[in-house]
C-alpha cells in the first residue's frame, strides 16, 4: 500500500467517523425538539364521577400530554399536569389540596393559578363537560 493510498484511506475513515459521530448527536436532538406528531384528531377522554372522589385527583393523557382532572368541595377543575416552569409533572397533594412541581417547588392552586414558586404562567385549564355520571374531556 502506497503513502497515497494509505492517506486517502484514513482521511475517507476519519470524514466516515466524524459523520457518523454528528449523526448519533444530532439524531436525538432533533428528535428532542421537534414536535410530536399527532395523527388522530381531538379524542375526548371520559371520567366516571365515581372515580372521581372528593379530595382526589385523577391523572390521564389527553391529546399526548398529561392532564389532571381534580374534585375539590364538589367543584371540578381540569388542567394541564406540565409546570409551566420547566415542564415537569405536578404532583396532587392531597392534605394542602393543591399541585406541587417536585422539580422546583412551584405550588398552584387547585384551578391552576400559582400559588408560590418559579412558574410564570398557570396550569392551561383543559374543557370538560359533566352528563350522565361522567366528565367528559375534550
């Protein structure tokens, strides 16, 4: 093997590397920020009232996100569980009836408004419509 076949060999493996190390970065990055596909339109959730009692807190996914449908003194909320600080999931806290995001203590009332802590915004509240013994959502 000659110095000029020996040179292009490396330079063509080291160019190959070098892509495939930009690749297997990139890839996930972009995956990351791109948005998420939704192929089906609007599905609507429903909620039997039962499993709804007072005091408590029922988490499902609507349209891909975590949301929280919560009953407090007979009064319904439904909301958003993404902290609008850096998107981590609220946690229902039963004894304070209130949310708290276990990433940096942000703390929202049971309609979503913030109560203390680093969120800007409130929970985005979520339609729902009560019949027949059920919540539906969406």
């Amino acid at each position: 093997m000659n110095t000029g076949t020996r040179r292009r060999f490396l330079a063509t493996s080291l160019a190959a590397l070098l892509a495939g190390t930009a690749g297997a970065v990139l890839y996930p990055l972009l995956r990351y920020l791109a948005p998420r596909r939704t192929d089906t339109a609007q599905q609507a959730v429903r909620i039997p009232l039962a499993e709804i009692p007072d005091g408590t807190a029922k988490f499902f996914d609507f349209e891909g996100k975590p949301a929280v449908l919560v009953s407090s003194k007979g009064k319904l909320a439904c909301l958003s569980a993404v902290c609008t600080h850096l998107g981590c999931i609220v946690q229902w806290q039963k004894d304070r009836e209130e949310f708290r995001c276990p990433c940096h203590g942000g703390r929202f009332a049971i309609d979503g408004t913030v109560v203390s802590g680093p969120p800007p915004r409130p929970l985005a509240r979520l339609p729902f419509t009560v019949a027949n013994g059920s919540v539906t959502v969406g």
